[in-house]
C-alpha cells in the first residue's frame, strides 16, 4: 500500500526570510501536460469545498479494487526510460493477485536485475523476499499511480483548495489545485509550486492527469481499460518529467480470482526471519531558499525542484532534477544530496520509504 500523505517543510538557512524580505517567485516552467493556465478560483466556501471533495473521492473510487470484495488477477508491465538518472532502466513485470479472505501476494522484476515478491497474509502488514530491501523509485512510482493516486478527505480536509477548467484530448476537465492551509488564498493565475495538481473528468469521473510537482506529470489513458465492478483501470499510464517520457505503464489483463491457491499467500520462514517489509509512505515536500539575504529590491527567486527517494535508512538515493535544462539544475541535485533525513523508524515499528520533493530557490536580483 502507498500512503498519500503530504508532509511540507519550509527550509532556510542564515537569517529568517522575514529579516530578508520575500523575493519575487518566477513562474512554473512550460509543459504540454500543465493543464492549469487559464482563471483560478479560490474555493472556500462549505459547500463549495464539499463539492470539490466528493469529485476527488468519485475519481479516487475508481481505482479501489480491494474494497470490491473480489479476488482478481492485475498484470502490468512498463518501461523506464530516465536516461540513468534513476535506477533499473528498461522493461519491468508486475503482477497482484488478491483474494478477499486470504491477502495480497505481489511481485515485480526488472530486466536490469531487481526482484521482489511481497505478501501480506493480514492485509496490513507486508513480508518480502528479493533482490534488495529498498523498493525503487519507478517501482513505487508505478504502483502508486495505478492504485492510489489521489490523497483520501482526511489529508486534504483543511488544504487551500484552487480550481480552473481545461481541455483534455478535447473534454473538459476540472483541474484541483491542493496546498497546505497556510498557502495564501487568492485567485492569482497560474499554478504555483506548492499545488499539486489533479484534473479530472467531471462527466465520466476519471482522473485525466495527475501532478505532485510542476515539471513532473502522470497521464491517464481508458481506451478499452478493464472495469471491475464499478472501478475502472486506465489501460495505459505515461508518467514525464521536463517533458520527457521517463516511464510508460500498460494494464495487460485483469481477470476474476474467485479460487487462489491458498499457499501463495503463506510467508515463508526466510520471509518472516526478515521481518515486516518496507511501507512506501506518502511524499514529503521540502521548500528552501540557497544562499544567505539580504536579497537586493526586485530580485526573484527561479526554482528547480529535485525528485529522489528516502530510503528507510534517511538515504536519499535517485536524486535528480524534474527542470534537467535550468542552468541551476546541477546545483539543485548537488546540494539535495547534502541534506540530511529523517532516522531509521524505531525498533518495533515498521520501517518506511517515501518520495520526497526539495524545491531549491535560487535567488537573482535580474
């Protein structure tokens, strides 16, 4: 399971940003998926902001295949294309199999070298066995895309929440814009780094694209997708980064298990000496200025922002930039990679990776 938790932490470094002054924020970059570039409405009113919530859970329903109470068989490949700036490029397997009396049994393999089968006789907690600990990046990436994209109400229930419409592959969509409460609440036009971003279709309630970060876009596709008893697949997930396809995720089959084999599901000895497997915990975004103030009048502050993995260890591992072309993107990654993260979980407790999101500010006074 992929927690959807958002943690946001705002970073400095020297003097306070109130003793700086707040430098001008440049705009997003460019991309074809940036679906957000027309007015922005503020939603703030009860009912306005139960309406929104209600549109998020429909299209969060959809991909809810556990809470049908049928057992089923999801085969899924995709291909990584990062260029080496994450690890296990290539063709990848996925398979699930879940059975509502007996747990979730699944595995996943790359052509590069990495294996893991992981089963949860319990429903909660995971054994593993495989090639590593550490699940990779493209490997949670995909199966938090498939199963749990959308964050549920009770992490979003006191976020600022944005709307504006878009066009889609020639529908309408709504686009949801979520930040932390703190965020200020103004229709200023254009989506803003901290928002994270869902656009959905209002008529058939499918997700259409989905955004953690600007620079960083998932597509879905529905053409012919399997529908399990009122969930609907997409049959083919395109995740891109600066524009670029980094890793394109295809829905072979979905069938009915209404009879698994009762020992897939059993850990074996070498598994439960192991212990519980690693959680894939929400993402955490991290916001922070590099440099020291005072910034001269009129400068701006041009971000790029750093997409790695914490590994349950606090190591940040396949760290690199969603703005590959900003001439600060080097930089960005550099200085990622000296911060330090959270410690190991205590003992007892079930250790946890996450994806994390460092917004590096580089401050100009042009």
């Amino acid at each position: 399971m992929v927690s959807r938790r958002m943690l946001w932490l705002l970073a400095t470094g020297g003097a306070s940003l109130a003793a700086w002054g707040q430098p001008g924020r440049a705009p997003i970059p460019a991309d074809p998926l940036e679906m957000v570039t027309g007015p922005i409405q503020v939603v703030d009113s009860p009912a306005g902001r139960e309406s929104v919530l209600q549109l998020l859970a429909r299209a969060r329903s959809r991909y809810a295949l556990r809470s049908t109470g049928r057992g089923y068989d999801l085969k899924v490949t995709f291909a990584v294309n990062s260029g080496g700036q994450t690890d296990y490029d290539g063709a990848w397997e996925m398979e699930d199999l879940f059975d509502p009396s007996q747990g979730l049994r699944w595995t996943a393999k790359a052509a590069a070298g990495y294996t893991t089968t992981q089963i949860s006789p319990n429903k909660m907690m995971f054994y593993r066995e495989g090639t590593a600990s550490t699940i990779p990046l493209r490997l949670q990436e995909a199966r938090a895309a498939l199963f749990s994209p959308i964050p549920s109400p009770g992490n979003i229930d006191r976020d600022l929440i944005r709307t504006s419409t878009a066009t889609f592959k020639g529908a309408q969509v709504t686009c949801v814009l979520l930040s932390g409460s703190g965020s200020a609440a103004t229709a200023t036009p254009g989506r803003r780094w901290a928002e994270t971003e869902e656009c959905i279709n209002p008529q058939s309630g499918l997700l259409q694209v989905h955004s953690l970060m600007p620079g960083r876009y998932v597509a879905y596709e529905y053409a012919n997708a399997p529908q399990p008893d009122g969930c609907v697949l997409p049959r083919q997930v395109i995740v891109t980064e600066g524009g670029k396809i980094v890793s394109q995720i295809s829905v072979d089959s979905f069938t009915d298990l209404p009879a698994a084999d009762s020992s897939l599901f059993v850990p074996t000895e070498a598994m439960k000496t192991k212990g519980p497997a690693i959680a894939m915990a929400g993402a955490q975004k991290i916001s922070r200025f590099l440099g020291r103030g005072p910034f001269p009048s009129g400068a701006t502050a041009q971000s790029v922002c750093v997409f790695g993995l914490v590994t349950s260890t606090g190591q940040l591992v396949e760290a690199h930039s969603l703005q590959p072309s900003d001439p600060n993107s080097r930089a960005a990654v550099e200085a990622a990679k000296r911060m330090k993260f959270s410690r190991p979980a205590p003992a007892g407790t079930q250790p946890e990776q996450h994806f994390v999101f460092i917004i590096e500010k580089f401050v100009s006074s042009r």
